[in-house]
C-alpha cells in the first residue's frame, strides 16, 4: 500500500470519528439538559421543525411537540429526570446521521420505564442538529444502564 492511500484511509477514520463523536455529543447534551432542567441546552440540540413521537403499547404513534416537550421538562428540578443511554450505533451518510440508543428512565432517583430512541440527525450549516425521535417505552425486559 502506498503512502497516500495509507494516508487517506487514516484521515477518513479520523473525520468519520470526529463526527461521531459531534452526534453523540449533542444527544448526550440533550439529555444532560433534561437531567439539569436546562431548557437551553435541550433546545440548543434540536433543529426548526423537529419531531418527537412515542409509540404505545397497543402500537400507537402518539406525537409530541417540541417546544411543550422542553417547557415540561423545565418545571422539573434538577436531577429529577435522568435518563441513561447507550449509544448502540452511529450511522452517517453526507449530512444525515441516525443514532439507535437503548435507554433506562429514573424519576427523582427510581427505576421509572425503558425503552429506546430512534434518533435522525441533520447537519446544518456545519452544525448536527435532532429532526426526529421516536421512542419506546416499557417496564419488563429492561437492559441495564449506568
């Protein structure tokens, strides 16, 4: 192998990481401003127009919007929502990115639900921003996450 294919294939490793790291920053930063009540920083990870969707047990898709998400969560006290994930896979095309994390649910520090977050990503104006979450949501069969 030569010296500049060497090279391309290390700078391509380093720029799909760098981004990765970017995504799972910014959903990590969604989640740190849900656990501190900070409404800034959860609306600093969406992007305009985003979409939030939960589905039921009996298979519903129940929408959520945005902004109501976010001022729900601001009446809360810190730390009175903790929601621990595991990013199980980043996936990256040009600007759009889907992110699949498993997750368990603490309410004021007990055991509330799990589930997991489908999550789409777009990248605007060299910025990752969320356009869209689905999740889950159940009580039994829950993995484990510090």
């Amino acid at each position: 192998m030569n010296k500049f294919v060497a090279f391309t294939l290390v700078f391509c490793a380093f720029c799909f990481g760098q981004q990765n790291q970017e995504i799972e920053k910014l959903i990590r930063n969604l989640f740190s401003g849900m656990k501190n009540a900070d409404p800034e920083l959860m609306k600093s990870a969406f992007a305009e127009g985003a979409i939030l969707q939960s589905i039921a047990k009996d298979g519903t898709v129940k929408n959520e919007n945005v902004q109501e998400f976010i001022a729900s969560v601001s009446k809360f006290s810190k730390d009175d929502l903790d929601e621990r994930i595991a990013i199980d896979a980043v996936h990256i095309d040009g600007g759009l990115a889907s992110v699949f994390t498993p997750y368990s649910f603490f309410f004021k520090g007990k055991f509330s639900h799990c589930g997991a977050n489908s999550f789409q990503l777009v990248k605007q104006q060299n910025d990752w921003k969320i356009q869209y979450i689905i999740d889950t949501r159940r009580k039994e069969n829950c993995r484990e996450i510090k």
